[in-house]
C-alpha cells in the first residue's frame, strides 16, 4: 500500500505543479521573476526538487496510512485540509518573513496547494487504500 499510494501521489503532485507553476501562475511568477532561479540556474537543482516532491508524497501516504480509520474519500479530503493546514501556516510565515513573493502567490497557493492538491491528495490516498484492501 505505502509504495503505490506514495508513487501516485509523487505522480500527481508533479503533474498538478506543472499544470499550476508553468501554466496557470507563470503570470505572477514573470512580475516576480528577479526572486525566482532562472530554468538555466534551476536545472542543476532538479533532482533536490523531484526528491523533496517524492518526500512530501512518501511522508503524507506514511501519516495517512498511520492515522486513517475507515479509509473513506471524505476522510481522505479531510486528512488532506489538515495536512494542508501545516503547508498554509509555512506559507503565511515566509510571506511575512522573506520578500520572495506577493501577496496574491501566497493566496494562490493556499488555494491551490494547502487546499486543492491535498485534498485531491487525501482523497487519492482514500481510493488507492480502498481498491487494495
């Protein structure tokens, strides 16, 4: 179970930030753009980042399996706003702390990463823990 729900969700947490930083945020990210690596500067940096992607895919099917009871997709999504509550926190924190990004990123990912992915996360991790048992 951990390997297939941690390989799922690395898959969909990469797919999801694709969709979300090089299409849907790109706009943000160009009025930000003196803060951000350049895709040149990024390249050798891509490893740490698809590994701390598997990190945060290993370590959430790990605490959902550890803690969940009846497996339902409602408890999923909600594992997922609650897991999400520690990544908004982080996010509110760094805003406050480093001029990195703007106030509509913060928001932006709240919405999209603290809220959305990890609630389709949740919910992914509910299904795939179902259709194994």
């Amino acid at each position: 179970n951990f390997i297939r729900i941690t390989l799922l969700l690395f898959v969909f947490i990469v797919l999801f930030d694709i969709l979300l930083h090089n299409i849907v945020l790109i706009p943000l990210y160009l009025d930000t753009q003196d803060h951000w690596r350049s895709l040149e500067d990024f390249k050798p940096f891509a490893p740490v980042f698809f590994f701390g992607k598997l990190v945060i895919a290993a370590a959430f099917a790990a605490l959902y399996l550890r803690v969940r009871n009846i497996g339902s997709v409602v408890e999923g999504i909600t594992f997922g706003l609650l897991i999400g509550a520690l990544f908004r926190g982080r996010y509110m924190i760094s805003f406050a702390t480093e001029n990195l990004f703007t106030l509509e990123i913060l928001l932006s990912w709240i919405t999209a990463y603290a809220l959305l992915e990890h609630a389709i996360a949740g919910a992914i991790a509910a299904k795939m823990y179902k259709a194994s048992v």
